[in-house]
C-alpha cells in the first residue's frame, strides 16, 4: 500500500517521536504481520509505519477517545473545534472543566476536541496533569495556532478507517499480550530519567518509575520468546542499559523539543533496543 507522506500526529506530545523517525526507520522488520504500539502517544511512528493491521494503545484515556472520535466522527469534531477561541480567559475556562461536575456531562466529541484544543494552545504544547488528574499546562499566548487543520485531520481519520486498527485504552502488559508471533511491537514509554529532576511522569497519574521499566523488560522478554520482532526506545541510562543487555542496544542523538526548561531542550542520548538484527 503506498504511504501517505502528509500524514502527520495531530497533536504535540512530550517524548514525540519525530526526531528519532529515521533511526526507528531503518530497524523496522523487513516483513511482520501486525503491528503492536502499546505506549502509541501522538502516533509519530504508527503514522509513518502506516501499518495495514495494527493494534494501538494509551493509559491515557482522553488521548485513546481522541483517535476513537477521529476514526468515528471526524466531522463532528471539526465543527466542535472551530469554536474554540485562542483567548486567555476562555483557555482557562476549557482547562477548568475537568475540575468541574459538568465535566462527565461532556460528550466524546466535545472532550477530544478540548484536548486537542488545549495541546494547540497551552504553553510549549505539553500535555500535563496535576496529582488530581487535572490538566494543569498554562495558556501558551500563541498568536495564531492552528487549532483546526482539517486536512491533517481527514487524512489521520482516513488512515484509521481505511486500515484494520484496533484502539485500546489499557495496560501496556495487557495490550502488548495480543501480539503473536511475526507480530512487530514498538514501545516507547516514558523514558527512565536521565536525572532526578528531569523525570516527566505528568502525562496520566500512574507514574512509570524504576518498577515499571522492570515489568516492561518482562513483557519485552516474554515477547521475544513469542517469536516476535520487538523494538523499544528510552533513555541512554546506565539503568537502561543494564536492563536490556541480553540485547542488541543502538545509541542515537534526538532533539528535545518539549521541555519546561530551554535548557532542557536539544540534543541527548536515546538508546534503540532490539532483539533482531
């Protein structure tokens, strides 16, 4: 099937995949079965891959209903979101909402479409929750984001119709636990910190600290006796490196570009961990 090149994520998200595409490119599995991306994120390898049968996963169950809504009722959630206005007051009375009871009145469309929102305009296009669970990024006074693209949006709808892609909204263990042999799994998961200060674990409440790269280097090994091709992303981390040294491990320099911090931008060691090739 020929690839579509506009295809591009529709939403800004911390650890994007972007920078590293080329690198993940080039360790792709000639020839795999289905696709598996657990940690999916804004999709910046899926959308690249543009897999004919996959099966995509989040925790993050307003990121989840965004793809369901995008794949079910695209029109829908342009209408909604050519509403929105890039005005501060009316930014924090979007962002406000899920610290309010109405907030379960909302419909699927009308939470994707404040979400994507929020990810255009908030500051440095990050998407953060408070220990409450409530989105806590700042208005990012932005003079002229593009809130609405609809041609980037038809084009993911598109891709998620057109192809067999299954959406879940569960467990990593438990999405990754579908993939069968000659299946290709990605994962890109928070990333163990590079510091003490630089972790980022605001994107859902469950935090994935060092006990979560354990279990995750579990159902990568499980995976690998399955007979699948399995591929991950983290940091170049010296935890990283001796979780996964039964296998083959590739350094490679990614830009940063969503950091609260300017100097926390820019280029940093990431690691490609494998078992092929």
């Amino acid at each position: 099937m020929k690839k579509n090149l506009s295809l591009q994520p529709f939403l800004k998200w911390a650890g994007g995949k972007r920078q590293l595409l080329p690198a993940i490119r080039s360790y792709v599995p000639r020839q795999f079965s289905v696709y598996h991306e657990p940690f999916v994120g804004a999709g910046a390898v899926l959308l690249a891959l543009q897999p004919t049968k996959a099966v995509i996963n989040d925790i993050n169950t307003e990121l989840i209903n965004c793809y369901r809504v995008l794949k079910e009722a695209p029109e829908e959630l342009m209408r909604d979101l050519a509403q929105h206005k890039n005005e501060a007051d009316y930014y924090y009375e979007i962002r406000d909402l899920d610290r309010k009871p109405e907030f379960k009145t909302l419909s699927a469309v009308q939470r994707a479409s404040r979400i994507i929102f929020l990810n255009k305009t908030c500051y440095n296009g990050l998407f953060r929750v408070n220990s409450a669970g409530h989105f806590n990024v700042p208005f990012g006074r932005y003079k002229n984001p593009k809130i609405l693209d609809p041609q980037g949006l038809k084009a993911v709808s598109r891709y998620l119709n057109e192809n067999e892609v299954k959406i879940l909204n569960t467990d990593f263990a438990e999405a990754a636990s579908k993939a069968r042999k000659g299946d290709f799994v990605y994962f890109d998961p928070p990333y163990d910190p590079v510091s003490d200060t630089s972790s980022f674990t605001g994107y859902n409440l469950s935090g994935f600290g060092k006990d979560e790269q354990r279990r995750l280097r579990q159902v990568f090994a499980d995976l690998d006796k399955k007979g699948c091709f399995v591929l991950l992303s983290n940091s170049a981390t010296e935890f990283i490196y001796d979780l996964y040294h039964d296998y083959k491990i590739v350094a490679v320099a990614a830009n940063r570009p969503i950091n609260s911090k300017a100097s926390g931008r820019g280029k940093i060691n990431e690691v490609l961990v494998m078992n092929y090739g």
